[in-house]
C-alpha cells in the first residue's frame, strides 16, 4: 500500500507504479466514488476499449422463458 499527501488544493499525486499498471494518461477523465468511509478512482475509458472483454464467456444457463 502506497500513501500520497493531499496538497493545500486537495490535490494528490497518483503514484508512477500505479500510472504505469493501470496506463493512465494526462487529462484521462476518472470517476470518484465515496464508499464506506474511502475513495475510490474509477478511470474512465472509451467505449471502443471494451470490444471483446466479454470474450470466452459462458452464456449456457436456462434463462425464464419471458427472458428468451
């Protein structure tokens, strides 16, 4: 666990190891959320990025009828 410092502007700094797993970009819009007392950054991404995640997964379940 990495810590960082908020600044007098309540900025913080994203750590450079972090940066680099997740490839963020300068002026790559993120999503704050305030959950149980914590922070969470949600880095937002185009659409066209998430063509073929879904790849491999299973979809043979019995579905309810008015689901088909």
């Amino acid at each position: 666990m990495q810590t960082v410092t908020v600044s007098p502007k309540y900025q913080v700094v994203i750590p450079k190891q972090i940066r680099e797993t997740l490839k963020l970009k300068p002026g790559q819009k993120m999503r704050i959320i305030e959950y149980d007392n914590r922070i969470e950054l949600i880095p937002d991404c185009d659409i066209s990025e998430l063509r073929g995640f879904l790849k491999g997964i299973d979809t043979a379940f019995n579905r309810e009828r008015d689901r088909v």
